[in-house]
C-alpha cells in the first residue's frame, strides 16, 4: 500500500472516531436525563469553578423544604406558562421574533426547563448552536421529568450569588441567613427579581431597580395559585 493510501486510511478512521465522539456527547444527557429524576446533579457551572478550584456553595435540598412562594416567584418572574408548555414556549419565542427588528436580535424568553437544561448540560452565553441543541433536550426534558422536578432541579441548580452560591438554599443563606423554607414572599420576590444575572443584581442589598422588579413579581406570586397543583405531580 502506497503511502497516500495508509494516510487516506488513517485520515478516514480519525474522521469516523470524531464523528462517534461528537455523536455520543450530544446523546450522553439523553440518557443520563432518566436518572436525574432520582440523582441530584450539579450544573455545568459549578463542575467548571471546581476544576479550576473556586469556591461552589451548595446544599440540594427537595421542594417540600423550599417555601412554596419561591417557585410560585420564580415562574412569576421567569415563565408565566411554565406548567402549559412542553418544555419550550412558541408563543414567547414567536413574539420575541416579531418584536425584533432583525432575526438576529430577537430575544424570546427562555423557559425555566431551557434554563435548566442551559445548567445541566450546556455553556451560558447566546448562539444559534447552543439554541439548537437545547431545543429538542428541553423538550426530551419535559417528556420525562415532571414538572415538579425539572422545578426542583431548577431552583438547586441556579447560580444565586456573586461568589459560588449555587442552589436557593445557599442563595437565602447569602442573602438573607435564613434557609429556604422561611422565606417571606417579599424575599422570595427579591430572589426571582435577581435571579438573571445574580452577579450584578443583589437581593441581600438591593437597588431601586430590583425592589420595582420584586414588587411586580411579588403581586404576580399572588395570583398564580394554579401553579400548586402543577408542582404536586410527580
């Protein structure tokens, strides 16, 4: 065999080696999906500052131990139609498109189950190939996970402070000393109101801008009972 051949061979067996890896890292959260129905995981980012030694605060706790205004805040604040969609809201996403004034700028809301599978599996930051691929995992996500937990993994999951803290337990600590499952509905507001960009927002000394956001919020909270039902599915 010449050797332009042996290369071609060689070339061609590296080719198909990457394609069998690129095809099992994007299958691998399928199947591990199933299992966080019962295992607690960590976020992607939480796995990052450990590899490179930062510090990660968090404590999983289940939601019978978080007080029920929080998820009923957070779904005021981040997903109005959280236990009606599958996973991805078209609606949201088709008025943010129209919105825009290119396709380029639009912005639709991603639903607290993107967010989660953005935690669970995938990198922040926007792109179309990130978008792409978190699509169809949301909704796989929603297909096997209740709503009750991929509303659990959420509220364990999300980054709640500036240095580390990972999960709403740890997030109260910070903000307020206390633990979760004493927290006021006007704290619960306050820790939706942060909970985009817990870095430059702050529950524990909140700006005029976060306590408007938490006052909204907090009277949306009390209207959206319906959503206790929703969470007692399991």
């Amino acid at each position: 065999m010449t050797s332009s051949g042996s290369l071609r061979k060689r070339a061609f067996r590296l080719v198909r080696w990457a394609i069998v890896a690129v095809l099992a890292v994007l299958l691998l959260p399928y199947l591990l999906t199933p299992l966080y129905r019962f295992v607690d995981p960590p976020s992607t980012l939480m796995i990052a500052r450990w590899v490179v030694g930062k510090r990660v605060e968090r404590t999983f706790v289940p939601l019978e131990r978080i007080a029920p205004v929080l998820p009923r805040s957070v779904v005021a604040s981040e997903d109005g139609r959280f236990c009606s969609h599958r996973g991805v809201d078209w609606t949201e996403i088709q008025a943010a498109i129209e919105d825009a004034e290119d396709i380029t700028e639009a912005r639709g809301g991603s639903t607290i189950t993107q967010q989660t599978t953005k935690n669970l599996f995938l990198w922040p930051g926007r792109s179309f190939i990130r978008k792409g691929i978190e699509f169809p995992l949301a909704l796989w996500i929603d297909l096997v996970l209740p709503k009750r937990r991929v509303m659990e993994l959420y509220l364990n999951i999300a980054e709640w402070g500036p240095n580390g803290e990972f999960g709403v337990e740890a997030g109260a600590r910070h903000a307020f000393n206390k633990p979760a499952s004493q927290l006021s509905a006007g704290e619960a507001a306050l820790l939706a109101a942060m909970l985009p960009n817990p870095k430059r927002r702050s529950a524990k000394q909140p700006r005029p801008g976060v306590r408007r956001i938490a006052g909204i919020v907090q009277t949306r909270a009390a209207r959206s009972g319906p959503i206790d039902a929703c969470l007692r599915k399991s």
